[in-house]
C-alpha cells in the first residue's frame, strides 16, 4: 500500500469516528498490576518486579492523554550503602587489629568505630569461601567444594553455582541498588573464563553492573590479567611504577565519586577484593623496608607475642594455650643464619604486601566519606577468605606455580641470589610455611585445612555507624561466612528472595548477624556449622567440635589420592567454649560425644552436596579432567589479536607431542605465539629478524631454554615452525625441541624436564604478542607486538 493510500485510510477513520460522535475508548491500567504486600509496597520476595503497569489515560490525542513512565525499582527508604571488603590469604593473627605483627591502620580505624568478631569462619579456601560469601549458601550447596581449577564432576565439586542460588549482587541490583565488584574472581569454572563465554557466572551475569578485576585464583601485581566487565585489558603498559593495589583503589575512588555526583540518592553495593595478600607477595620496596628486621626474631616469637597482644586486647580468653608447631615445621632457632635471613625477608614482603593493600582500602573509605555517606554505609571488612597459606614450602619461593604446582625445588643459594628482588616483578614469592602457622595464632594449621581454626578462623569487622551503638566492641557469637548476605539483606529491610529471574531459590543457609549489633552477651543463632575442605573435615555443634587430624600436610600439594585416603582419618574432639584455640583433645575422654558430632558431620555433609569425599589435591589441577573448548581436538588454528585465553581454554601442551606452525610475511620483531611467561610457558618470537624459541619451566635459570635461527628471516613470506617431541614416561619429563624455518631445521635443542601439571594460573595464551610477563625479561617485554604480518598460527597434537 502507497503512503497516498494509507493517509486516505486514516483520514476516513478519523471522520468516521468524528461524524458519529464516536471516540477511542479510554485506556487504562491498574496501578496494582505488580505484585504489591498489604503495605502498599512491591513483593520484593519476587525478582525482578512485574511490569508495573501503565496508570494514565490514553484519548485519540496526546493533549487529552495522561502520561505515565513506569516507576524503577527502588531500595528501601534509607537503605544503607553496601561494602564488602575481603583479602586474600591471610590468618587470624596478622592483622595488628587482632594482635597481628603487620599494621593494617584502616581495620583498626574501622573496628574502633564497629566491631571485631573473633568467632568468625570461613571454609579453608578461595572460591569455596567466595561461593559461600555472595550467596548465602555453604559452599558445597553451590557447587563450589573447592577451587574452579580443581572442579570435578559431583554436584558439590562441579564449580557452576547454580541459577537457583541467586548472588548478593543481583538481589540488590534488582531492588534498586547500583552493584560493582573489584578485584578478584574466582568462581568462574576454568572452561568457561575465555572471552568466548558464556558469562553467567562472570560478575556481570551474577548481578554486577560494573567489573574491574581478575580471573582466577592470584594475580601479579606488577603485571595481572585484568579485565573490564569481559573486555581483556592491560593498565600496566608504560607505566613504570604500575601495581595493581593502588590501580583498584583509584578505580574504586573514581566509581564512588561519579555515582555520588550522578545520583546520589541512589544506594550502591561494593564487593572489593584485593589479590593481596595471596602469593605472588608483591609491594613497593618502600613498604616493604618498614618492616625490615621486624621479623629477625623468627616464627615461634612472633607467635608468642601474637598471643600476648591478642589476650591483651580481650580478643582471646586469658586461659587460652597457645598450640603447638605441627611436625615438620621446624624450630626458629634450628635455621642457619642464611636460612633466617631468607626465611625472614620473605615475610617482611608479605607484611608490607598486607599493609599496602590495607592502606589503599583505607583510600576507597576515605571517599566515602567525603561523599558524607559514611554514617549511612555498612561496611563488613573480612580479612582474609581463609588462614594463612602453607603452600610456600618449608623454605618460601620465589615461584608459586612451580613449587606447589610442579614440585620444583630450589635451592637456598638461589634464594640467597634474588634476595633483593623478593617481592618484585621478577618473583611470584611465597613466604615460608612456619610463618603461615604463625600468622593463624593461636590455632592449629593453616589454609586446606577446613578441619581446624587455622584454615577457618579469620578477623571480621562490621562498621556501621547509623545501626551500631557500642563502638570498638568484640563479638563473641560463632559464626560463618554464609552468615553476610542475610546480615545484608536484615539491615536493608529486603527479604530473602523465593524466586529469581523465573527460577524458584534454594533456602539460604546462612542466619542474620545484626542481632549482635547491639548485643554483647546474646547467645549465637548459629548452633550447627560444618566444615570440609579436599578430606578434612569438622562438625561444630553447641560449643563442641569435632575434628579429623590432616592426613595430608597442606605443604604437601602433590601426591595421589590414593595416598591420602578419605576413610582412615583420626578424628579429634574439643571443647572450644572452654579451650577457644582447640588445644586440648578430648576424644579418648568423651568417645560417646565424638560419635555424636561425627554422626551429625555425615547427616550435613549428605544435606549440603559434601558427598563423595576426596583428598586429593594437585592432581586436580590438570585442565583435562574437566569440560574444555580444546576437548578431543588435535589441531587448532589462531589468528592475531587472540590473545588472553586461559590455560583451561588453550590447547593442552603438556606431557605430550606437539608443533606450532607460524605463516608469516615481512617483521623483524615480536611475539608469534606464547602461553604463560616468566615463571612458567613458552614463546615462539622473531627478535631482530631472527626466530626464536624459549621455554621456561620456572624463572631459576637453569629451568631456561632457548634456540635461535642462525640468520635473520628475508624480506617476503615465511613459514617458522616448533617441532615439540615429547620423551614421555610420566609427567614433566623431557623433550626434544627443533625450530623450522620453511621447512629447514635451522637450530635444535634437548630440554630434560618439562612442565607437568600447569604452566600458570594467571598467564595466558596469547598470538601476536604478549600480556603478562615475559620469558625472559633481557630478550623482550611486553606487549612485543609482532611488527609484520601475522597470517595464521596451526597447533597439531603429533
């Protein structure tokens, strides 16, 4: 029909209706079309909110119309800001403001304007106590019984929380909260952390409108793997002096200010994360020299003296005994001097590391305050997502992958040579295992080990000034990390949601914490909590728990599962509300009530997804017992700008045979293909016209190898390939490596070890150059752009 035609149309509408005196019945809709309660407000149980509805007129024309915008969703009047803060790694006794050695002046600050809770917990590791924390669910209930990169196909262990477990961030967001999350990132399954997808439980499919952060279990300061919601970004290119504690904040400084200036009637959640202070232990040199000789008088004093601040301060009950050193963990005084030198400048790394990352949070509450919201912000500051690490080895590393990983070693000379780069851009260090079990007095253990405090017991904060009355106060209740988002969505006045996005919500397993706001004394509302974490496992239950004793030692990362057996662990048993530290067992003396408790353990852990137990550990980690993009694949084609994609997402290049082949015209300078870096990977490059092949199985020099074309590549278009032939014989053993150039071996080389289980878990897969670090910092940094053109990159399984 013609536009003639159709205006002749509506013209004899119009006077039709005119003539006969007929008009457009008028067009209404009910105001309570939306789920509403008997108070007049919207079913917030019910997310999102119904169409509201249209509630004015509609006539033939707009003048006798009445317009009608549909109202948002809106937060409570007077709902409080949101911030959540958590680090990385870190035990009950290090923080100064739970008797600690290292100052952490913005948790003090916040306590003495809140509360401590010295009967907090979390599960003993990352992602599980991260899955717990934004869910308000334990941690196997949302598929998260260890970390991402040792998933394994069980409901409680399979990594994809579930729909029906809806996180703080999108409860919130969908009652009228603005919702940013910063930092780390750990509860993307491995198969799905690539820019291909999918994101639903990236934050910006779990509620989160704005992401600055990493992804994945640690990050390099000096160089990490960032991302802006999904996009692949690197902040650190040309700037000398980069490290990521500070970038976070100023981002966060900025945020809060621009969402301030835009609406600021509009309450906003923050869930900040640093990497601090998980290995690599990083920090500018001048933090770190504030601490030097703090620590000379080693482990066992520094535990000692923890626990005398900590009763001191009420922290502790005064007939608290401090527990003993597990076997293995040698006696300060044992140690030679260069071993205390070492052994002590790793730890005065990870106490500037701590205080840096503490101080710069101090920087983001700043801004908050000036925006005058501080009164009318709920902060909740957990300090650490589980204890201290004894991932370090007995002696600390400078490369984490490669100790806890690979099960290298090295060796105290080479420690002894790096000494001054400790905590630097050429190390991914780790403090030693004595100083882990000191940072978690005055408990037993350390991270892993979800049986006793030393892996759960970790310092809590809450500050909020318009809701808590007794200012710098402790709280005693027991408690969990479950226990937040209810305490978040009591003190907003939101109830816990039944139905999410069309998909019907799993009871939360946590319970509110406010009741403690405003009193000492109450008994907890949390009577029954279980822990278990690769096999260790415990039941607390009215003031008791009962405990197995770690048949594997947290320091010992590598071994099978058929070593460590779930079935043939002792189990302990301990009185904790009159021996706070666990540091007399009771088990031979009241066997009825162990049986009690461990029978209650298998009634929870069948409850919660804790089934089939399994201790095993780095085996795990191998990407190839989980759903991958590279699955039953043996050849791979990539073209430039494919850059960023995770181990889990790449082609598997361990332990087997393999080629890389590189089409290329014209360049004399750049990265070809690189996976990993400087700690651990490979490159196949083009420097000064020639091409170049380096691998690296940890940054000791030694564990470097590299071959070069003799001759530099003619002008045109070349073919450079990597003939990868593996010896085979296990894991990790050594290959044979020939570098083609079309169709020429133009030089060759024997390498006697390999990597066997993971080459990193922050550095990626990259064609046409390099993000992270290096291979070797004297041939090339990054981002070594490939200066010509990069046709196509063929990896074939041989």
């Amino acid at each position: 029909m013609n536009q003639r035609k159709i205006f002749t149309c509506c013209l004899c509408v119009i006077l039709a209706l005119t003539i006969t005196g007929c008009q457009p019945a008028e067009q209404k809709s009910e105001p309570g079309a939306a789920a509403m309660t008997s108070a007049g407000e919207p079913d917030r149980t019910i997310l999102p909110f119904p169409d509201p509805g249209f509630s004015g007129t509609i006539d033939s024309n707009a003048v006798a119309s009445k317009p009608d915008f549909p109202v948002m969703p809106s937060a409570p009047k007077g709902a409080p800001n949101v911030i959540i803060i958590m680090t990385d790694d870190v035990g009950y006794g290090a923080s100064s403001t739970f008797g600690g050695p290292i100052a952490t002046p913005t948790f003090d600050k916040l306590a003495a304007n809140g509360l401590r809770y010295n009967q907090f917990h979390t599960t003993a590791l990352c992602s599980p106590t991260r899955a717990a924390l934004i869910s308000g669910r334990n941690h196997h209930n949302v598929a998260s019984g260890v970390i991402t990169e040792m998933a394994t196909g069980f409901p409680g262990y399979n990594s994809l929380v579930p729909k029906s477990a809806a996180s703080v961030g999108e409860i919130l967001k969908q009652n009228g909260y603005n919702t940013s999350w910063w930092g780390k990132m750990h509860n993307v399954p491995d198969w799905m952390s690539s820019t291909a997808g999918p994101f639903d439980l990236w934050p910006s499919g779990l509620g989160f409108e704005y992401f600055y952060g990493f992804i994945g279990g640690d990050a390099n300061q000096w160089r990490p793997a960032l991302y802006e919601n999904t996009t692949p970004i690197d902040p650190y290119i040309g700037k000398k002096d980069y490290i990521l504690d500070k970038d976070l904040a100023d981002r966060a400084i900025n945020y809060i200010s621009k969402q301030n200036s835009l609406a600021p009637d509009k309450p906003f959640f923050m869930y900040y994360c640093t990497g601090t202070a998980h290995a690599p232990h990083h920090a500018p040199k001048d933090w770190i020299e504030k601490y030097k000789g703090k620590f000379d008088g080693g482990w066992d004093a520094t535990r000692t003296a923890t626990m005398e601040r900590q009763k001191a301060q009420g922290l502790i009950p005064k007939n608290t005994q401090l527990t003993t050193r597990p076997d293995g963990i040698p006696a300060w005084e044992s140690l030679s001097a260069d071993q205390k030198k070492v052994y002590a400048r790793f730890m005065e790394v990870y106490a500037g590391a701590l205080s840096y990352a503490d101080y710069n949070i101090g920087r983001v509450i700043d801004a908050v305050e000036k925006t005058g919201e501080l009164d009318n912000t709920i902060i909740i500051y957990i300090m650490g997502d589980n204890g201290a690490s004894a991932e370090g080895t007995p002696q600390g590393t400078t490369n984490e992958v490669a100790t806890a990983a690979n099960g290298l070693t090295e060796d105290l000379s080479f420690l002894l040579s790096v000494y001054d780069k400790i905590g630097g851009p050429e190390t991914y260090n780790h403090y030693s295992y004595g100083w882990a079990h000191a940072m978690n007095t005055p408990f037993q253990w350390t991270k892993q080990v979800a049986s006793h405090f030393g892996g759960t017991r970790n310092g809590l904060v809450i500050s909020y000034p318009k809701g808590i009355k007794e200012k710098g106060a402790i709280r005693s209740q027991f408690h969990h990390v479950i226990d937040i988002v209810p305490t978040i969505l009591d003190v907003t006045g939101l109830p816990e949601p039944k139905r999410v996005n069309g998909i019907d919500q799993k009871p939360m397993d946590g319970t509110s914490m406010a009741y403690t706001f405003n009193d000492a004394t109450g008994p907890s509302k949390r009577n029954t909590q279980y822990f278990e974490l690769v096999g260790n496992r415990a039941i607390y239950h009215d003031g008791w728990v009962a405990a197995t004793t770690p048949y594997r030692l947290p320091w010992q990362t590598v071994g099978g599962s058929t070593d460590f057996p779930t079935r043939d662990y002792k189990w302990e048993l301990y009185n904790i509300a009159e021996d706070y530290s666990e540091a007399n067992n009771l088990a031979a003396k009241n066997p009825e009530k162990l049986k009690e408790l461990q029978a209650l353990f298998y009634e929870e852990a069948k409850k919660n997804n804790v089934l089939p137990l399994d201790a095993s550990f780095a085996e795990r980690a191998d990407p190839a017992i989980r759903p991958s993009l590279t699955k039953g694949r043996k050849n791979f084609e990539y073209y430039e700008g494919s850059i960023r994609i995770p181990e889990g997402s790449a082609p598997d290049f361990k332990n087997k045979s393999w080629s890389i082949n590189a089409e290329v015209e014209g360049g004399n300078n750049g990265v070809l293909a690189t996976l990993g870096g400087y700690f651990g990977g490979f490159a196949l490059l083009v420097k000064n016209g020639k091409p170049m092949f380096i691998y690296r199985v940890s940054n000791q020099p030694q564990h470097m190898f590299m071959i070069q074309g003799p001759q530099a590549l003619s002008k045109g278009h070349h073919t450079i390939n990597i003939d990868f032939a593996y010896d085979g014989g296990g894991l990790g053993k050594g290959a044979t490596v020939a570098l083609m150039v079309d169709g020429k071996k133009v030089a060759e080389g024997k390498m006697p070890v390999t990597v066997g289980l993971r080459f990193s878990l922050d550095e990626t897969w990259d064609i046409g150059e390099d993000t992270g670090t290096p291979l070797d910092f004297k041939t090339y940094d990054v981002p070594f752009k490939y200066n010509g053109e990069l046709q196509k990159i063929t990896v074939t399984y041989k």
